[in-house]
C-alpha cells in the first residue's frame, strides 16, 4: 500500500461504505445528511456508510452524492479520495456567511474564488496559486440557476479554519479589509485540491447567515429555517447541473503545467 492510486481506491469504499463501481462520473459533494436522505428519496437509492465518517448514494442516472462533513480537512480527504475514481466533475453544495449586504439570507452564491485561510490548501501548492473552480462547470451551473428562477452572486469567499469567530473584532475586521463577498469553511481547499488531483470543480453556496450583524449570528434555529426555506432548491439545481452537464455542458479540458 505504498501507492497512491492504490490507497485511494482502498480508502474511498472505507470511509463511505460503497464499492468503487457504484461512484458515478459526476459527484456532489455537501456537509449535510439531510442532502443525502433527500437525494434517496428522490431517487429510490440506498444509502451507504451509515457506520462510516462520510455517506454516499448514487442514482440511476449515474450521479453521486456525498455527504464528508464539515472543515477543511475532510474536504481535501474526499478530493485526494474522489481521485481513485477520476470523476468527470465535482459540485460542492454548501452553505456560508454572507459578508456584504448584497448577499442576503437565501442568497446564492457562485464564488469566482477562494481566498485560502484554511491552511490546509497549503499542503498541496504553494500560498500564491489561487483557488479557482472550473469556469465551465461554473458556466453550465449558472445557467441551471437562471432556468429555475433564482439570481445569483458571484466573488471571493474567504474559506477558514475556524468554526468560531464572530466573537472576534481583530478577525471580524479583517474580513471586512479583504472585501470578501462569504465566508465558509471548504471552498477553498475543495478548489485547491481538484486543481492537484486535476478533477473539474466548483461551488455552488447557500447564504445561512450574515454574521457581521450581531443579529445575523447563525443559531439552531435560524438554520433549520434556511433549510427549510432553500435547501430543496439549492440541491435540486445541483441535480440538474451536474445530470445534464456531461450532454449539454461544454468539454471540460485540463492542462498539466
């Protein structure tokens, strides 16, 4: 087990409890079960690795659906894992903080890029190589958005290690420096690690919260409204995109430097 290709194809079946052949091309990714029991019951499709760290279905379409948790480094865990099954494109459905008042509760968001605070990105490329999604999957989403009659945001999300900040004034601060149009916790490393693993990804983010208002501060309560208000539609618009994209999207080429 000293190979990396072959530790990947060992490992992605043990943290989500399903056989490499049962992956499909194109996956979503989302931190959320209520995502996964959603995309079952829509499908008709059993759910694996209730025992395991990470959830995972796949429909009769072909289409994946994984559920790896929350933080930086479980993102780049499914990214390096995902790379055992060379999927054709990777669409992460999360959530985040708005940061400007444009970017209202409900909310979407089409990051351009990431700024990478997580730290975790660094042990993959240097500080100065940008995190970027894949423009053309970025493309073919957008154009999924609009068919279902939602608008959008598009910017730069600063992605951070830390669950809890909005205590904090010095970090609140320099949010507001940087311009940032959300915060969360993956984006950047999801993009990140696709560029090393050279797998199309992108993000498609729900707007929960705006924590820079005292007021906005996400509770238990707030998000199950958000859930319950979006969360359907947020995740049917990642179904379509990534159903129809292998058909309808344009050729997604990568170019190794």
């Amino acid at each position: 087990m000293n190979d990396r290709l072959q530790i990947t194809k060992n490992w992605l079946p043990r943290y989500t409890g399903m056989p490499l052949e049962n992956f499909g091309d194109y996956i979503l990714l989302t931190n959320f079960r209520h995502y996964v029991d959603k995309f079952a019951e829509m499908f008709g499709c059993d759910i694996h690795g209730e025992d395991k760290p990470m959830q995972a279905t796949t429909n009769s379409n072909g289409l994946t659906i994984i559920n790896f948790g929350i933080g930086s480094a479980n993102a780049a865990t499914v990214m390096d894992l995902l790379s055992a099954i060379v999927p054709k494109g990777v669409l992460f459905l999360g959530k985040c903080g708005g940061l400007k008042k444009s970017t209202e509760i409900g909310h979407f968001i089409l990051p351009n890029a990431a700024i990478r605070g997580e730290g975790t990105s660094n042990d993959y490329f240097p500080a100065e190589v940008p995190a970027l999604p894949s423009f053309k999957l970025h493309k073919f989403v957008s154009e999924k958005i609009r068919e279902h009659g939602h608008d959008y945001r598009t910017g730069v999300v600063y992605s951070t290690n830390r669950r809890l900040w909005e205590h904090d004034e010095d970090f609140r601060q320099k949010l507001i420096k940087m311009t940032s149009i959300g915060i969360d916790m993956e984006t950047a490393t999801i993009f990140i690690v696709g560029h090393y693993n050279v797998i199309s990804r992108g993000a498609l983010l729900l707007v929960s919260d705006v924590p820079l208002t005292p007021e906005g501060v996400k509770t238990e309560e707030s998000d199950q409204q958000v859930t319950q208000k979006w969360a359907d539609s947020h995740l049917q618009i990642g179904i379509d995109a990534m159903t129809e994209i292998g058909e309808k999207g344009e050729k997604i080429k990568h170019f190794l430097y």
